[in-house]
C-alpha cells in the first residue's frame, strides 16, 4: 500500500484529537527542542492531520470524534530504532565471561565464536522459534516507546537461514503494532564451510540469497560488516554493485574496530547510513556529508566491548552529517534492549547533547531508513505514531540510566498496551 492509497482509506475516517499536549514535533532542527504548549495533535485514521497550540485550531476539538486529554504531559514522535538484530537464536553469555577473563571480541570471532556461535542457535529454529525468541526484546523495546525498528539478518549465512531470519522479522509486525523495516546482511561473517574463501561466499550465498529474498519481498536495505575480521571494501563493493542493480538502498556497518574506508566507500553508493564509525577520519566523514549518508551511533556496543576509541562526533558535525542512534540489539556486542539507554550512552560516552539524543532515535533514526517522509517528527501527513511521557523536561528522556517513563503509546493513531 502507498501513500496515497493509505491517505484515500483514511478519508472518511473521524477526527480524533490529542489535546493538553506539550508537543516536541522534532520537525525544525532549528526550534530544537521548543515544545508547543497546549498543544493539539489532531489524527485521522492512521495519519497526522494536524499538530498545533489549541488556541490557533479552534474547530479541531468541535469537530473531533473522540477526544483524549494529555493532562500536560510532554509528546513526541514514536521512538525509531534503526540499527538492530532482533532476530536471533540462543544467547553469548558464555562469551561476555571470556571477555571478563580477558579474550578480545576479535580473539573470540577468530577462534570460531562470536557471530558464527550465534549462527548455530539461529539455524537450530524454525520462523516460529526466531518470533518467539525475539518477541520479548521487542516488547522491550515498544514498552519505552518505540514505533519503528529496524531488523537485520546475518545470523542465518546460508540462503535459507537469511531468508527464515527475514521473515520472521516481517511477521513480527503482524504480532504486534510496529513498523518493521528490513536489511539483508549475509556479508556479516563468514560460516565455517567458506572459512577463507569470502569470494566464494557472496557468490554462492550472499548474491543468490539477495535475488530470493528480494523477490519474496524481504528486503527493505543491504547491509554488511565492512571490518579486517568480516569482509572487505573490495568484496562489500560487489554485493552493493548487485543491491543498485536491484535498486535496493545500501548502508554499512564501518569503521567499528578500524579505519578500513567503508564509510567512504558506501557514501559512493549514496548509502542511507554508515554505523558505528569509533574508527572514521575526516575524509570519510565529509564523503557522508556529501552523500547525506547518516553516522549511526551504537554506544551500546561501544560500551559491551569496552571500546575506548570514540566516534569522531565534532567531525561529524563540522561536516554536518546527521547522526542517528540505535540499540544495535544483537546477542554478542550489544546486548541491549533500551533505546532510552542507547540514548543516555550517546550523552554521557559521546558527549552528545540532549537535542542530538533526542533527534538521534527519531527524524535522524528515520532518515537512517529512509522514512522521513512519514515518520520520525510529529508533521501533518506523517503516521500517527506518538508517545506520551510522564516527565518535566525533554532532558528527562536522554538523562535518567533504567528507568522508563513512557505513560502511553499511539501507533497508527491508536493507543497499544505496549
Ligand atoms: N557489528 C556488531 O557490533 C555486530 N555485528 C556487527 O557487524 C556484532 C554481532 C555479533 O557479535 O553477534
Ligand atoms: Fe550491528
């Protein structure tokens, strides 16, 4: 369904208003965080109608069906997470306990751990095994808020285990009320039987397994980890070559654990983000800029694998790139179900500030995915996804570490329990 069809299903739908908001529209960067006070958001159907101060909309109320009172409290766009792999099979606590003992995240992955480990527990279930096992990660994550997640693939590494990981991450939007969007990550490691031979890889797995997945309608974005322990420039530049063919958008895991250019690289195919970054130097970062590829920030697996290199942030400002923050949710460097967490990191680790925090696991989240168009700031036209806090201050959202202050979330213009 497009655009227009939706708007067309959503025309004689009644009004039903918000009001007594304080509103962060998120919408200008340049009014920050200025919030509308007494503000209205005014929905029909499943789409934005209007947001405004009440005393300017004087016949929103009178002609809304169903009016619902903020009672005062601060709204925002529904949070969007844009960087996760919720999909997984099995757990790597064994993993964390080695690292305590000392062993490096690389040390792990080369003796045959890391992502290949979580690959055994992945292929070991079925679609329905995947949707149980992610299901309480991603309740998690709708409980603070949360509209819009990205899913990626990458634990299956075989044709058939991509395709089972991808849809059980589409099905999950049939569970429950979130919007779910795709990337296709075969060329996240290489599974055992190709130790060695990345090239063969990506020619029997990676590229055919693209072909399928996308004619099964799973692919929304492709996806790799561009790093010494996984794949290349060189060899990340053929799977890309067949995503443009394909006319799928590009994006990149670069620069998390050294400079090897991915960034550079993936902005030549105007990628919508790169993510992670501790490693980009200045010349990657004004390639994104001129690309309008977003920097997606992922202190949590910063964090989790106690990293001490940190994301060029100051560059990435001077150049004006847009920084995203996202969760990175995944079993082995990031283990983190908190986006409102992900965004106190980007702060306290990063020295982001509050209105980057804020914007980051919002419009920036959604212009990472490219869905500015309809959602990540509270616009007429844009999905009627919201979420309502029980706080004072925007600040409140970016400083609190554990603690959730969500009063209430509306998806597609409906108030959900989670
Ligand atoms: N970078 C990461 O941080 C995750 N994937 C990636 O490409 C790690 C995934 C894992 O260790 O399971
Ligand atoms: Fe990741």
């Amino acid at each position: 369904m497009d655009g227009n069809e939706i708007s067309k299903a959503d025309a004689g739908r009644p009004l039903r208003v918000w009001r007594n908001a304080r509103i962060l529209t998120l919408a200008s960067p340049v009014r920050g965080l200025e919030l509308i006070e007494h503000g209205v958001i005014v929905v029909r159907g499943t789409r934005i109608a209007s947001v405004g101060r009440e005393a300017d909309m004087p016949s929103a109320l009178s002609e809304a069906a169903e009016v619902f009172d903020c009672q005062g409290r601060i709204v925002t766009p529904g949070l969007i997470d844009c960087h996760t792999h919720l999909v997984f099979g099995g757990d790597r606590a064994m993993e964390f306990e080695m690292r305590l003992a000392g062993a490096t995240y690389e040390e792990i992955a080369r003796a045959g751990g890391g992502i290949v480990s979580s690959v055994k527990a992945t292929n070991a279930l079925a679609v329905e095994g995947l949707i149980s096992a992610a299901l309480p990660r991603l309740d998690t994550l709708l409980a603070e808020g949360v509209s819009t997640i990205e899913i990626k693939s990458g634990y299956g590494l075989s044709i058939e285990g991509e395709l089972n990981m991808l849809r059980a991450a589409r099905a999950l939007e049939k569970v429950r009320p979130v919007r779910v969007v795709t990337s296709y990550l075969a060329a996240h490691a290489t599974p055992a039987a190709y130790r060695g031979r990345n090239g063969d890889y990506i020619t029997d797995v990676v590229l055919p397994g693209l072909e399928r997945a996308h004619a099964e309608g799973l692919v929304d974005a492709v996806d790799g980890f561009c790093e010494g322990i996984a794949f290349s420039v060189e060899e990340m530049r053929r799977v890309f070559d067949r995503a443009r063919g394909l006319g799928i958008p590009v994006k990149l895991h670069a620069e998390q654990l050294s400079n090897l250019g991915g960034a550079r690289m993936a902005a030549s195919y105007g990628a919508l983000s790169a993510d992670h970054l501790e490693y980009l130097d200045a010349e990657g970062a004004a390639a994104m800029a001129a690309s309008g590829t977003v920097a997606v920030l992922l202190p949590g697996a910063f964090y989790a694998i106690n990293e001490t290199q940190k994301p060029p942030v100051q560059a990435l400002r001077d150049a004006g790139v847009p920084i995203a923050i996202a969760t990175d949710c995944n079993p082995g460097t990031s283990p983190l179900t908190s986006l409102l967490l992900a965004m106190n990191m980007a702060a306290t680790l990063f020295r982001l500030t509050v209105e980057e925090c804020i914007a980051g696991a919002t419009r920036e989240a959604a212009r990472a995915l490219g869905l500015l168009s309809e959602a990540g700031t509270l616009e007429a036209g844009k999905s009627a996804n919201f979420a309502i806090w029980n706080i004072e201050r925007p600040a409140e959202l970016v400083y609190r570490i554990g603690f959730n202050p969500l009063h209430a979330r509306i998806f597609k213009g409906e108030q959900v329990s989670a």
